[in-house]
C-alpha cells in the first residue's frame, strides 16, 4: 500500500468487517445495499461486501459517484438524486427486497431504503453523516420483522480474534480484493478548507499529508 492507502484502510475496512462479518453477516449470494458508497465507509463496504460473495447495490448522489462505484466492483449503482429509490431497488431485486443495508449516511435516503427491506432483512446502523441517524419505526421492525443492529468498529478483546480479523483484511488487501479508494490528497495548511468541504464530499477517502 501506498502511505496515502494505508492511512484510510484500518477505519473504514475494520468498520465494514465488524458490519458485514460479525454484527450482521452478509451470506454469499444476498443483496447487499450500501448508502454513502462513494464514502469511505461506503466504499469499503462495497469492496468487502463483494469479496463476501453479495450482489452489491450501492447508492450515491451525482454522476462522478455513481461512475466512481460502477469503476470499483458495485454490481448495481443507483443516483439517490436523480432516481426513485424505492423503484429501482424493486427493480433489481424484485419482489423480494434488499437482504442488508449498510448505513453510514443517515435520515431521509435511508429511512427511504426501509420500505426496500426483505422479511427478515437487516439494516446495519454505521453513522450519521448527514446529522441525524435513520428514524427507526419500532411498529415497522415489529411488522415488517427486521432487526437493526449497531455497529460500532473497536478491537476485540481477545487479542487472538483481533489478529485473525488483521489477517483477513490484509490478505484480501495483499490480493487486492479491496484497497482504500483514495480521493483528494490535501496538505497539512489546507485543513481547513478540507474540513469546510466535508459537508459535500467528493468520492473516495480524503488523505492529509503530514510530513514534509
Ligand atoms: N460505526 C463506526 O464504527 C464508524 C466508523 C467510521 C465512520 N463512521 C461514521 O460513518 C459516517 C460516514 O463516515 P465516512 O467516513 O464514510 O464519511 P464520508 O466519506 O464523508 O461519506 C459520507 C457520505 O454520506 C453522504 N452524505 C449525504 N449528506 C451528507 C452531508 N451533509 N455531509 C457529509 N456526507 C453526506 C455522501 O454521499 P452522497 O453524496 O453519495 O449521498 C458522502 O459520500 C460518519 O457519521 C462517521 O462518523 C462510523
């Protein structure tokens, strides 16, 4: 990995490990639905979801995000402001609905994908980059039966657990299943605007540069 891949890797692919392995196992063959997947969360998620073996559908807003996803291994890309959301995900998945989604965005578009889950699906609760986390209808998890589970990327405890998790990812990494999508490399002095841009990010992972 370069300096640049290896910053954004551990975060973003040790988060989508403990959503899509061990809080809400995605099976080889389901459908996996991911918001945000122009993001770093996102974008990590897709890759891992389609080295699980899932059908990859991944949501994102502007043609160059949608364009980035399609370029890096998403099965199906939809534009969350140009397209009906709901229909599409009908579309490609049928009558059936989505398996598991993966939500590090939050509000509206997620709270959109919900009526797209399958019976027994799962939505995987990852953040809240637009502010606030999906709304969650406690009525709609009891009829629809799905359960929403937090996911929140820490070390286990158990050292032993922990290195095999590291030997997973790096192994894919070593065979280049997955890798850090960097985006736009900024240098130390120009934080500031890096941070003001945050609110409209750009596809992959944006990198500071520390070293001289
Ligand atoms: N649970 C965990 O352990 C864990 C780990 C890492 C990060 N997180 C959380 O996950 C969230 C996303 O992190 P990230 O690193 O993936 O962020 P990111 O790279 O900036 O991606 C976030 C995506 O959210 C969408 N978005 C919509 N409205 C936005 C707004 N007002 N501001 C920013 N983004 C907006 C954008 O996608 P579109 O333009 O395509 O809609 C953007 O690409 C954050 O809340 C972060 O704290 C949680």
């Amino acid at each position: 990995m370069t300096d640049e891949e290896a910053g954004g890797f551990p975060i973003a692919f040790r988060t989508a490990y403990a959503g899509l392995v061990e809080r809400a196992p995605v099976e080889p063959g389901r459908s996996l639905l991911v918001l945000g997947a122009a993001g770093n969360s996102g974008a990590a998620a897709v890759q891992l979801g389609k080295a699980l073996g899932a059908t990859v559908i991944a949501v994102a807003g502007g043609r160059s995000k949608t364009e980035f996803c399609a370029r890096h291994g998403a099965d199906h890309v939809i534009d969350h402001r140009t397209e009906d959301l709901t229909a599409r995900v009908t579309e490609i998945t049928g009558e059936r609905g989505v398996d598991l989604i993966y939500d590090p965005v939050g509000r509206e578009t997620a709270a959109t994908t919900l009526k797209s889950i399958a019976r027994g699906g799962r939505i995987a609760v990852i953040g809240l980059a637009v502010g606030t986390t999906v709304p969650l209808d406690s009525v709609d998890i009891l009829l629809r039966t799905y359960p929403a589970v937090g996911v929140l990327a820490g070390h286990d405890k158990d050292p032993d657990v922990e290195a095999a998790v590291w030997s997973r990812l790096t192994r894919l990494a070593a065979e280049q299943t997955i890798t850090t999508l960097v985006g736009t490399v900024h240098s130390f002095i120009d934080v500031p605007d890096m941070i003001a841009g945050q609110g409209a990010p750009g596809p992959g992972k944006s990198v500071v540069r520390v070293a001289g």
